[in-house]
C-alpha cells in the first residue's frame, strides 16, 4: 500500500501514473470514482465476484441491511449470474463485510465511510448506515460500467484493490425538481432519485406547488386537485415577453400525486439515504390554489390555473387570516407525509401591487406597523415560520425572504447570486448555495450565443459541466468563522421548457456530476482536468444505464473562425469515448459522416459541422463553425 494522498497533485499521480505498475490486471479507469473521495490507494491485485458471493453484516443491524439488500437489487438488475448471500457477520471469512462501528470514529463524521479492497475481501466500515450507503456507491463504481446496466451476463467481474476513506464536505447536497410546470410521473420521480443516488446526493428539494399546478393531495381541500392540478393549455415553445407572439397548445395538462404516491416515493428516497424536501411555495406563485380558492387572493378572483411561465401577480392575500389557516392546514398534513428536518416555504417572485391595492393587506400593514409591503412579506413568512417551527421543523425559503427581514430561525436557499447568502450567514443563518448563474441545471448547457444548438432550456441562465465545477459554494470573502453555515449546494431543474423525461435526463447528466463534485469533495482535490479524465468511465455507466444524458460536443471551434489561407482547423474530441464526425458542405453529420482524425485544410470559405458519437449510435449536438480565410 501506498501512503495515503491528499492533494491533488499526488491524487493524480495515483490514478494516472504510480498505481499503474501495481494495478496491471485492473483498468484504471476502474478507478474514477464521482464524486472524487478524500484519499484513495490503490493496492495490488483484484478482488473477482463470483456467481455466488458472501455478505456478511450484523443481521439485527435493520440499518446495515437497508443498504445490503439495496446492493443485492443493484447487482440483481445489472447481472443475471451474479448473486449475494446474506450471512451473519464473522471476522474471519472472505467476501463482502459491512460493519458500523459501535464506537464511532470520529474521521468519518456522519456520512463518511472506509473502503479497503483486497484479493480476499471486500470490507466496508462507517458509523452510520448512510457511510455504508456511499461506500455501497463507491464500490459499484469500482466495477465494470456493466454494474450500472441492466440483466447482462458478466464473464466476470473484478473489483481492483484499494483503500479509500471518504467523508463529504458539505451535509446538504440537493437537487430540485419541479412537476407542476411540467407533471413528471411516480415511475420517472423514482428514477430522478436514483440518479441522485449514484452521485451521493442527499436531498430532493421536490416543489411542488405553482402558478401552473397544484400537485400533492391535501384531503382537507379537495379543490386543491380536482381545480388546482388542472390547466386548460400550455404556452407552445420559447415563451416571448410580448404576448401576441406567443401560441397555445391547445392540450389540457394535469396531475398530482396522491397522498399514498408521496408516501411510496419518500420511502423510496429514505432507502437511499435521500431525505424529500417538500416546497410548499407562499405567498406568490399561488394561483393553482386561488383558482381552487379564491377566498384567499386579494380579489376574490375569479382566478385560473396559469397556462403561461413568468411571475403573476395575484398572490395569497396576507391580510385575510383564512389564508393563514388555510397553509397551516396545508401543513400539518405535508408534515405527517414528510419526515424531512426542513419545509421550503418557496418566498420567491412575490410581486406586491395586488397588496398594495387590498384593503385587508392595508390594514394588516397599519395593525401590525409595517413600514411597507416588503416588511408585509417578512411578516407573511415570520407567521408561518413561527407555526412550522412549533412542529419541530425548520423553514427554507428563496432570496427573496430577506425582504423586509428574514425570519429568525430561516434557511437560506440563495438563488439571486452569492451575496445574500454572505449576508444572511453574517447573521447566523445558514445558507443553501445555488445561484442561477451556476446552479440552475435548467438552464441551457452552452453560452447564450451557442444556444440554437441545443434543446429549450431557461434562457436567462447558461451553465455547462465545467462553470458548475468552478462553483465554489463558500465565498472566500467572509471570514472564516462564518463557513460552517454555508451548508451545501443545490441544482435546479424547473420545468417550463423540459416536458420529457428524457429532456430531463439531457439536462441533468452529466451536470449532476460536477455538482456532486462540488458537494461531496473537498476543495484542496478540485481540480476539473483530472474530473474530465474521470468524467470518461461516468459517461460509460449512463450510457450502461441507457440515460439520455448529453453527450459533449466537439471543442476547439468558435462560431466564425477567422484563419490564414492554408492553414488547418483542429477539432478536440471532448472525450475518449467519442468519435468525431463532421462535413463542409453546411450538412447535418450523420452516423456515416467522415470520421474526424487529422486537422482539416482552410484553402475556401466553408461551414463545418462537428459532432460527436457514442457506440450507441447517439450522437451530440452539433457545433457550427463558418471558416473565413482571410487572404
Ligand atoms: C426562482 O428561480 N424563482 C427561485
Ligand atoms: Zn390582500
């Protein structure tokens, strides 16, 4: 064995150079773990799964077997010859050992895990079920990219020795989803949580609640889905400002998802160590539940379920106290559903004109001296904090909660940029990173410019893998007393422009593995060429796990390339599982285009197009270049 390795620099040197001699019957791709892990040797030899195998873990540990039959189902779906067998935990034996240390060590932390791999045994260590969780996902990531498809016949499977101690960075480590702009199905939701999964993260914030839909069963107020999960169309493609240009689909959209769905999909994020965060959003972006009761807008409606994307600005009414008792109601029963330590009260995009011209909104501002309708706000989310703290849970709310005075015991989710949250942790609060200038996964994959290339997404937003990998969720500019309440990250994945599945799944891979990146690994290991490197084996297993992720498009071209006659146009394989293929005629690269290997001449103007191919047959988008030589 090696000494163990903390930085960068010696990291690499174990995953390119050092380990190569000692791990000759492994690949060394077989190494590139995502998130990277806070120290990983590499050691001698490979540990081979046979078609039956030993697991051993302490059977009354109910904990310890939630993630032993989680690894029994993934090996289950991903080979038809390959099985585990339970047995009660002996020191002795060979095979697969999963043990929670009864004294904690305190180097792992809560989520933190220990994973050494011989030719003998496998032997994962933690003090939580959770550690053992991650570790489970480490070491299916130390196996072929096969361990991530599904009912394949392995010849065999070797597993390369090495000792890795691996503790997260950050405890919050989230991604959201929105199914009321676009209602996204049980089976799909699942399987949003497996990505999750994969990557170690650990919360799905799961909003649900907006303008265009109201998507979870409230028994109390039956409208809320029989009115307020229903719209009559859908604004078609790109939305435009100006409203006579846009169109309507013409297709009614609807869904929710009833008590017992919600029930079924939070346990099964908890047997994956995700907690669900619901987002109950108040008190703008509300008219799926004005339309179902319109007591509780301003005036009185009538109200419809919106059919277009934007800020609306009727809003619940903050000086009728039905309102209060309506989302206390609402409450009470989202609590008994989700065991999460946090509810997001949502906060954002709460326009204040309708307020200003409402009586029973004027009077609350005079009775309660209020400065103005901002201090209205602060009072609308102080009232409703101080009921669901009085349940024994914490509220998170949007950027915008910090008008008029963020409330006393609020989490910070900082979208609009950095600086509210430097703000709010100088106060004691603890903040959420995900400014939409990075974070937002709904946003295209390329910089504006570049944007026809690729399917809709938010157009006031733009991050690609590398701009989320240069995130760092702690400004280096507040003192460093104040860093413990920076406490994670989170990706959002709105859906005005995303109405599939697979759109979703384009968006989220492999984006998702910077942010996981961010979140998980420490920052002294960041380091984007060494992800790129290992970013090859993570495209390999969503290709096994037949994801629609987004394949990189060719590098090295700009838009209109001005070069000397004569001179030769490279182009960049992104990846080195991609092959490049290209024309200069101005037609779309297909599967039988010419492949790319050497530098192309500039002797005429022309357009180039570049893509690049997986083994699948699925292919990049396309990269547009316009060649001018300029003599
Ligand atoms: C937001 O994107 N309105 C939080
Ligand atoms: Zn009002």
């Amino acid at each position: 064995m090696k000494q163990p390795y903390t930085s960068i620099i010696l990291a690499c040197i174990v995953l390119f150079s050092a380990c190569k001699a000692e791990l000759e019957t492994t690949d060394l791709a077989q190494l590139s773990i995502i998130p990277l892990p806070l120290q990983i040797e590499a050691g001698e030899g490979v540990y081979q799964l046979k078609p039956v195998n030993n697991i051993y873990f302490d059977k009354r540990n109910t904990e310890t077997e939630r993630v032993v039959n989680y690894l029994i189902n993934r090996l289950d779906s991903a080979y038809v010859n390959i099985s585990l067998k339970k047995n009660n935990l002996t020191q002795s034996s060979a095979g697969i050992h999963l043990l929670i240390h009864e004294i904690p060590d305190s180097s792992l932390s809560d989520e933190g895990y220990l994973l050494v791999i011989n030719t003998e045994r496998i032997e994962l260590k933690a003090n939580t079920a959770n550690g053992l969780f991650y570790g489970v996902q480490s070491l299916l990531q130390l196996m072929p990219e096969t361990a991530f498809g599904n009912k394949m016949i392995a010849a065999e499977i070797s597993i390369p020795s090495v000792s890795i101690k691996d503790v997260p960075r950050y405890p919050y480590r989230g991604m959201h989803l929105d199914p009321c702009r676009h209602f996204i199905s049980v089976d799909f939701t699942k399987k949003y949580i497996d990505y999750l999964a994969y990557h170690k993260m650990n919360v799905l914030h799961w909003h649900l609640t907006e303008d265009q839909g109201w998507r979870i069963e409230i028994k109390k107020y039956p409208k809320l889905t029989t009115i307020g999960s229903k719209r009559s169309e859908t604004v078609s493609g790109l939305q435009y400002y100006d409203e006579s240009k846009n169109s309507y689909d013409g297709i009614p959209h609807e869904g929710f998802y009833s008590q017992e769905e919600i029930k079924e999909i939070v346990a099964y994020a908890a047997d994956r160590f995700i907690q669900i965060i619901p987002e109950i959003e108040m008190p703008g972006h509300s008219r799926a539940a004005l339309a179902s009761y319109p007591n509780l807008g301003c005036t009185g409606g009538p109200y419809e379920v919106l059919t277009k994307w934007g800020v609306e600005d009727d809003v619940f009414c903050a000086g009728n106290d039905e309102t209060f008792s309506f989302l206390k109601d609402v409450i009470d029963e989202v609590i008994e559903l989700f065991p999460s330590e946090y509810i997001h009260i949502g906060g954002d995009e709460c326009p204040k004109s309708v307020w200003e011209a409402c009586d029973k909104c004027q009077k609350r501002i005079k009775d309660e001296s209020l400065k103005d309708e901002f201090e209205l706000q602060s009072y609308f989310i102080h009232r409703m904090e101080e009921y669901i703290n009085s349940k024994g849970k914490t509220i998170i709310g949007w950027s915008e909660i910090m008008e008029g005075g963020i409330a006393p015991n609020a989490v910070l989710e900082s979208w609009l940029g950095v600086k509210g949250g430097v703000e709010v942790a100088k106060q004691k609060h603890k903040v959420i990173m995900s400014p939409y200038s990075h974070l937002y996964l709904d946003g295209i994959n390329v910089e504006p410019k570049y944007k026809d290339m690729e399917p809709l997404g938010q157009r006031y937003c733009w991050t690609t893998t590398e701009k989320i990998y240069s995130f760092e969720p702690t400004p280096d500019t507040i003192p460093e007393m104040y860093h413990p309440y920076f406490i994670g990250a989170e990706g959002t994945m709105w859906t005005e422009y995303i109405a599939t599945d697979e759109h979703i799944e384009y968006m989220l891979l492999p984006r998702l593995s910077a942010l996981s990146e961010i979140c998980w690994t420490n920052n002294h290991l960041k380091d984007y060429v060494n992800f790129k490197h290992r970013l090859n084996s993570q495209l390999l297993r969503y290709t096994a796990m037949e994801a629609n992720y987004r394949i990189p498009h060719p590098e090295g071209l700009q838009d209109a390339m001005m070069v000397s006659m004569g001179d030769s146009i490279q182009i960049i394989n992104p990846t080195n599982i991609t092959q490049i293929r290209y024309t200069c005629d101005g037609s779309e690269p297909n599967k039988d285009s010419e492949i790319y290997k050497t530098a192309i001449a500039a002797d005429s103007s022309f357009t180039l197009k570049a893509r690049c191919y997986v083994n699948t047959g699925r292919a990049s988008s396309t990269f547009t270049a316009t060649i001018i030589p300029n003599n």
